[in-house]
C-alpha cells in the first residue's frame, strides 16, 4: 500500500494519477488526498472530479480561488487566510449551491473579521446541506452571531458549530441561547471555548432545558463561576440528552462542584465529564463525587486534572474508582498523589481501559504503582510522563509490561532518572511480548 502526501507533491506528480484504475482512486488514493502544492495540482483535481472522485477534506490556501472555485469533489472545505471577501463569498456560494455541491463541512481558519462576516452569513442561508461549521479563533465581528443566531432556520441540518476563541460576548450568548432553544434546531454538538462570557454561559444550560437535541457542550476556559456550575446542574437534574460536558479551566467553588455531582447520582444521560478546577479537591466535593460514583450507570469518561485532593479525598476516590463498573477512562494529571495506598485500585478495577497520571509527583511510590499494574488486566493504555520515578523502578515497570495482558500503549518518557539502560530493559520488555506493545521512552 502507498500513502501519498499530495501536499509534497506537484502537477507532475500527480498526473500519474490520470492512469490507475477508477476504484483505486476511489478506495485508497481519494482519501488522502486534501491539499496541494500549487494550482496545477488543483486543475488535476477538477479532471479527477470528471471521473467520479469523492474527497474527504480539501484545504484551501495560498492560490487563486478562481481556479479551484469549481472543485465540487469534496464534502469538507476548510480556508485558510483568505482575505479577499468576493473570493470568500464566491466558495461560500459554491458550498451553499446543492444542485452542484456535496459540501457539508466548512472550516475557516485565520480569517479577517470583515471578511468572515458575510460568508458566515451566506453559509447560514437557505443552505439544507451544511451540517459542520467551525469558525474557532476566526474573531468575527459581532454581526456574525446574529447571522449564527439564525441557523435553526437558515441551516436546518447543521448539527455541529464551533465558536471557540471568537471573541463570543454575552449579547452574543443571548442569541445563541435564542437559537438553542428552537424547535427547528438539529444542533448535536456545541463549542465556545476561550471566549470570556462568564456566567452567562448559564443561559445555555437554561435553554438545553428547552432543547431535547444536542448531546456534547464545550465551555473550557470561559471564566464561567458558581451561576453557570448551578444551573448546568439543574439540567442535569432534569435532562438526560446531554453526554458530554466540558467545563475544564473554570473557577467554581467546591460547593458548585458538590451541586454538579449530586446532579449526576440520578442523571442517566452523560458519559463524559470533563472539569478541572481546585473546588473538585475539597472534602465534601470529594465525598459529593464518590457518591455519585456509586450510584452512576452511564458515566464512563471523567477528567479532573489539576484538582488538589488531600489525603482522606484520595482514599475516598480511588477507592470509588476501584469498586465503578462503568468508568472507562480517567485523567488526573498534575494532581500530587502521595499516598501508598492509593494504587490499590489498580489492581482490583475491571472496567478502566485509559488511565492519564501525567506530572502526578508519584516519585519513589511508582514502584507500588508499577507492580499493581502487573496485576491488571483490563487497562489498555496508560500515561505515566513526567512523574520522576527512580531508576530502580525501571524493572518493575518492565515486569507490569510483560505480565499485563491487556495494556497495549505506557508512556513512560519525561523520567530523567531513566538512563540509557532502564530505556534498554523497557524497549525489550515491550518488544518481547507476544503481542508488543507501544512504549513511549
């Protein structure tokens, strides 16, 4: 099999293309192939087009638009860095044309404020095929939401937008939240992370209640405190469309936190949370937590990175964690875990297959944590980077590697006490496995 990087190669290249079968380039060579080096290669596509050629993703920067502006051969489109806003709105109306187009999926990236404005805008109107638009860390202008604001209408089967980084303000979420609460709206999936709207962002949990559709929200990072924590809890309370929620890097108090949790004990819906904040660490939150993981049937991914867990709290959790059925995958990393006992779970968990203790200071207690490993059987892939393990520990980790039969991925890099020998017994502990597994050194 051969795997074409098409952005390497010119006109000349590729012309060689012109003479393999038709279902070849259907299958394997189609696929790959997302960019170009220069508009020869583009022209190329349009003939590839002629002979029923579907593409997955065309990137699109640094030629003129003119020449590829009838490419009608791929479903997703992603701009880069185009300023001119006739040639920006000549492929938003190619895009939006469905008598010619199969395009679903627009991405801008890097695009000015004035231009993004009137695509968006086109984009968004009477467009029944557009089901992906992301215009993260574009910094629209603030018309650009009320033209967002009307895709229920305009867009009726766009089921993922992402906003992030856009400079989203509370007006902004307001509409959104207008938009959200349609019936008409399809949305499946929402992001706006990085975008400084506060609790406002509380506005959104208030119009889910309304929408019985979207299953994955996205709110990383926007400074959003008790109000947004409190109502996103409520939804939880009263909802069970929602799947996914993220509301890592935000500041809710470890009150705020025990309201979310307790949420979840009756919640049947979300399999993913994602929260990252100080107000995790406390006590009672703690307490709040390992209750609900009791309890809980549905929820399989939990990150908490960067929570302070004192003593009693880590007994407490990973003691929770021992005894779930249901959790899948946990991250906990920059998260000081200090205790002996604390890798006990290890060995009795049946259901984790992704483990992240990324820069958890486990130090001198990885030894405990190496020979716990050797006793699990269900764990696939674990991150053990930046933990400043000693080098005697190298041995036990080669020992868990060989006698684990379920783990097929361990990163181990970032230890400097590790020398060229520990890597040594590591790489042949993975590599002398039956089925090797990947060792990151």
């Amino acid at each position: 099999r051969t795997v074409l990087h098409y952005s390497r190669l010119g006109w000349s290249s590729l012309f060689c293309l012109l003479m393999l079968p038709i279902e070849l380039l259907r299958q394997q060579i189609a696929p790959s192939l997302t960019s170009f080096k220069d508009i020869k290669s583009a022209r190329l596509v349009c003939h590839l087009w002629s002979r029923a050629i579907l593409l997955p993703g065309l990137y699109i920067s640094n030629f003129n638009l003119d020449d590829v502006i009838h490419l009608q051969c791929s479903r997703k489109i992603s701009v880069a860095k185009i300023e001119d806003e006739n040639r920006l709105l000549q492929l938003a109306a190619l895009a939006t044309d469905g008598s010619k187009s199969v395009v679903s999926s627009v991405e801008l990236l890097e695009v000015a404020d004035d231009v993004a404005a009137p695509c968006i805008r086109r984009l968004l109107s009477n467009n029944f095929q557009l089901e992906h638009l992301s215009i993260a860390y574009t910094r629209a202008a603030t018309n650009s939401f009320e033209a967002l604001s009307s895709w229920p209408l305009g867009a009726p089967n766009l089921i993922s937008l992402d906003i992030s980084g856009t400079n989203f303000k509370e007006d902004d979420v307001r509409l959104i939240a207008r938009a959200l609460e349609q019936p008409q709206c399809a949305l499946r999936t929402f992001r706006a992370s990085s975008n400084s709207i506060g609790d406002s962002a509380a506005l959104l949990a208030e119009a889910l209640l309304k929408n019985t559709k979207l299953t994955e929200i996205a709110l990383q990072r926007v400074k959003a405190e008790d109000a947004t924590a409190e109502s996103f809890a409520e939804l939880l309370r009263q909802s069970s469309t929602l799947q996914i929620l993220d509301l890592r890097e935000n500041v809710f108090t470890p009150a705020a936190c025990i309201s979310l949790f307790s949420a979840l004990k009756t919640n049947s819906g979300l399999k993913s949370l994602l929260l990252e904040c100080r107000g995790v660490g406390h006590t009672d939150a703690v307490r709040a937590l390992t209750e609900t993981l009791k309890f809980n049937t549905t929820l399989t991914d939990l990150s908490l990175n960067q929570c302070k867990l004192h003593d009693f709290g880590q007994l407490e959790f990973f003691q929770a964690v021992k005894d779930s059925k249901t959790l899948r995958s946990l991250s906990m990393t920059h998260t000081f875990i200090n205790l002996l006992e604390t890798f006990d779970f290890l060995r009795f968990n049946k259901s984790l297959r992704t483990l992240n203790l990324f820069h958890c200071f486990i130090g001198q207690r990885g030894r405990l944590l190496a020979r716990a490993l050797g006793e699990n059987h269900t764990l696939r892939e674990l991150n053990l980077a930046l933990n400043n393990f000693p080098a005697t520990a190298a041995a036990d980790f080669a020992d868990a590697i060989q006698t684990s039969t379920s783990l097929r991925k361990i990163y181990l890099h970032l230890n400097p006490n590790f020398g060229p020998e520990a890597r040594a017994l590591l790489k042949e502990a993975a590599e002398s496995r039956s089925e090797p597994i990947s060792c990151h050194l």
